[in-house]
C-alpha cells in the first residue's frame, strides 16, 4: 500500500518568514495530493489539494509544489502569520478505488 | 449543509463499558471513512465505507472494534468492552467519490477511558 513520510515533525518560525513543509510517497500510482490544516482541538480541513497534472498550485500565501519522478511534494507557506500556528498534514491517494493515505504530520508555531 | 455530524462530542467512560459513536455524513456523500487519532499514531483510518459496504476494515485494531453503516445517513462506531488504550478522538469523514475527492471530517468523538 501507500506510504507518506513527512518532515519535518515540527517546526518553528517567526512572524513573517516563510515555511516549508515536506511529503514522500511511495506509490508511483498516487495521482491526488491534499494538504489539511488542524488547529487545536478543531478537525482537519482541507486547505489546498493539486493532481499529478501539474506541478504547482498557488493560493494567496500557500503554495504546493509536486514533482512526480522523485515523488515528493512540499507545502510553502509565506509571510506567515501567528494564526497559520496549527498541526498540517500532507496526504496521498491512487486513482480508483482507493483512500487518502496521510502523513504523520508537522507542528507549526509561528512566533509574533 | 452542516457537514458531518458526530456525536456524542465527548465521552468518558469506564474501561470495560460499550462505546458508540455516531455519524450522519453529508448528504450525497456515498464514502464514510472512520479515523482514530493520537499523539503517538497520528491520523489512522479505521475502516471505510462505500455505498453503505464495508470496504476495507483491515485498519480496526481487534475484535473489540465494529462498525455499520445501515443506511446512507448514518453510521456507528462501538467499542465493547473499551479500554484505557482506546482514549483518542475519533473522527467520521466523508467524501462524494473514493479517490481525489476532498474528505470532509467531522468535529470528532473526544474518547476517555478511565
């Protein structure tokens, strides 16, 4: 099955820096990409997703970037902010009948 | 719509007792998914649904576990007898399709066993 490392497990920023957070998969077949965010104690929402299409998405201050041939893909979040503080998770998943397959995810706290 | 709903929000319990969790996915979803989550394991999918059929359980951790889905508007999590080690928050999911389709969570079943 599916496997997906994240890194790193957590990590600090200040107010305005940019942060990157990274994901490996390990199934050549996985096609779909979603990031979720999850602050304290609330559920995991989705906050970008891109497709094995293309290589880049861009969403006001977040972007993801994949490159399939080295199965990876990375989140980038610029001019960060305090309320960006919050636990993301990277997630893949194969086309048919398949789930989402998720990382262990990655703590960011984001200094004032 | 008001997302997945899950209930109850918050259960404390005593280790031995029957748990049930519930879960009515949104409406014209035809996935339900089942997740555990936990400092040490993170994000585990317990078992899914697909049209009401249990795909894929494989992730339950033993027989105490089981879960149905009797209709498209409702699902249970039981746990019987419950342990310490059960203590998580278990989130219900769900998602129009299988594959690359946003899964949306529900708040979570906040889980103590005492």
């Amino acid at each position: 099955g599916e496997n997906v490392e994240q890194h790193p497990s957590t990590l600090s920023v200040q107010e305005g820096d940019s942060a990157v957070i990274k994901c490996t998969y390990s199934d050549s077949a996985s096609n779909y990409f979603p990031w979720y965010k999850q602050e304290l104690g609330k559920r995991p929402q989705l906050i970008i997703d891109i497709r094995s299409n293309v290589g880049e998405k861009k969403d006001q201050r977040i972007a993801v970037t994949l490159n399939k041939t080295a199965k990876h893909f990375s989140l980038h979040i610029t001019e960060t902010q305090p309320e960006d503080s919050a636990v993301y998770f990277c997630a893949a998943s194969m086309s048919g009948y398949s789930t989402l397959t998720f990382g262990k995810g990655t703590m960011l706290l984001v200094s004032p | 719509d008001a997302g997945v709903i899950q209930s109850p929000r918050h259960e404390v319990t005593e280790m031995g007792q029957e748990v049930t969790l519930r879960c009515k996915p949104i409406s014209g979803h035809n996935s339900l998914f089942w997740y555990r989550q936990t400092m040490m394991r993170g994000l585990e999918l317990l078992i899914y649904f697909n049209n009401n059929v249990p795909i894929d359980d494989s992730g339950m951790p033993e027989d105490r576990f089981s879960a149905k889905m009797p209709n498209a508007s409702f699902s249970t999590l039981k746990i019987q007898p419950s342990e310490p080690r059960d203590s998580a928050v278990y989130f219900c999911a769900s998602t129009p399709g299988i594959s690359g389709n946003t899964i949306y969570f529900g708040e979570g079943s906040w889980l103590t066993v005492v």
